[in-house]
C-alpha cells in the first residue's frame, strides 16, 4: 500500500488517519499502529522542515509492505540529502534536566520503535526503510 | 487536542486529551506558559492522552525547566501503556517528576 504526500506540515495528520485504518485493517496491534504513526510524524516532520532549499511542492511516497509477520515502510523524497541513521545528533538522554538541550529526540524515537532502519540515496532521492516484526505489543 | 484544567489547593492540575503532536504542541505550550507565568506548584495528568510525540515531550520538558528555575515544581502522573513507552526511550522518566496516578501526585507536590 503506497501513500502520498506534498511537503506539507498539515498533510502529516491525515496521512496518519490513513494509515490508521489500513493498518487496523491488515489486524496490526493498535500500540503498533501508534508508534508506527509516530516514526512517520518524527521523520516527515524533519524533512518537511529541513529537507527542502526552495518553495516548490514536493512529493514524498511511503509505501507499506506487510509480510511474513514483519512490517517495512519505505519513505521516498528528494530532499536534500539526510541520512537519519547516522547524520542525526544523538540526544543526551543521561544529562541532568537543567543542562539537557530541548530537541534532537525524533531519531531516538523512531530508532526505539522499529527494528531496522536503513538509508540509502539513489538518483537524487533520499529512501529510507523501516522494519518492524510484527505479532509483538509495540 | 482538549485540554482542561483546574486549581485546587494552590496547585494547577492540567490536563490534555487526544493527541500532542507537532500541530497541537504550541498551543499545549502556550497554555502551560500561561499557567506556569501565574502558579509555582503543577500537575499534568496525562491520562487521558492518547498520541504523543518528540513535539509534544519537547513542550513538557520546556515546562518543567521553567518551573524548576522559578523554584516551582511540576509533576506528570497518569501515564499509560504506549505514552509510558514513549516517556522512558526518550530518557524522561528518569529526568522529570513521575507519580502514577493524580491522586498520588496531589499528595507528592505538598512534600
């Protein structure tokens, strides 16, 4: 199942409700329906805000492919180049409150809720894949 | 989002339904501002939050760095399941006040 979106904070929303229902369809745990939402929001969100150096309407596609009790999710843009397995600051989740910078948490978030991620850039396009098992609570 | 609120016994209870995403977190944050501009002593039940993520931690950590440098205090409680999940990866539990429920964190913020 492939989805599409323009480069558009507001269009993170519906997308979401979309992929709810599809995946609730396909019987996947709602707690994984929820993290998996988040990944989306966390990645989609960076690149919306960072990705692009001009004005223009861009397209991203996420496409799921449920099988053999895994879950992979292709994101496709054409971004400017970011590899979020290795070009994201790690947050400093052990500093003490007071000193911790606010921000940097979206990777960590999405690097906790999938099993794999892995970036790849090919033809000016960014594509990264998630993997997740599936049949587990989150 | 919905987000309701009440005071009780000079303590600010505050408390967010339905999702804090990257849409509703700034008017989550504007809302905490308010409220922590005018009371030292807080509570946000999160118990009936259902989505959160690094946009709407991001708000909570905000407020509990501005109530702590204020010599205020402010305490989360009511987590479930996943928002519990997603509170201890993100390092949060171990840096901000947690109670369980809203009535142990009524009885915590007098300690």
């Amino acid at each position: 199942m492939k989805f599409m979106i323009h480069n558009r904070f507001d269009a993170i929303a519906p997308l979401a409700e979309q992929v709810e229902a599809y995946l609730a369809k396909q019987r996947v745990a709602p707690e994984t329906i929820l993290t998996t939402n988040l990944c989306l929001e966390e990645l989609l969100t960076n690149t919306i805000k960072y990705g692009y150096s001009d004005d223009d309407v861009h397209e991203i596609s996420i496409e799921f492919n449920l099988q053999n009790a895994e879950m992979s999710i292709e994101i496709v843009d054409d971004a400017d180049p970011f590899d979020p397995t290795s070009d994201a600051p790690t947050p400093e989740i052990e500093t003490p409150m007071e000193e911790r910078p606010i921000g940097g948490l979206g990777i960590l978030l999405v690097t906790s809720f999938t099993d794999s991620m892995q970036y790849d850039r090919r033809q000016n396009h960014n594509r990264l894949t998630l993997r997740k098992r599936l049949n587990q609570n989150t | 989002m919905e987000i309701k609120d009440a005071f009780e016994d000079n303590v600010v209870i505050v408390q967010p339904a339905g999702r804090l995403d990257s849409t509703s977190s700034p008017e989550f944050e504007q809302f905490l501002l308010a409220k922590t501009a005018d009371h030292n002593l807080l509570i946000i039940d999160l118990s009936r939050l259902d989505y959160i993520s690094s946009a709407g931690l991001r708000v909570v950590l905000a407020g509990a760095k501005r109530s702590k440098s204020a010599n205020g205090r402010m305490l989360l409680c009511g987590m479930k399941g996943v928002i519990h999940q997603i509170f201890e990866v993100s390092g949060f539990l171990k840096i901000l006040e947690v109670e369980k429920n809203l009535n142990k964190a009524k009885q915590a913020i007098k300690r």
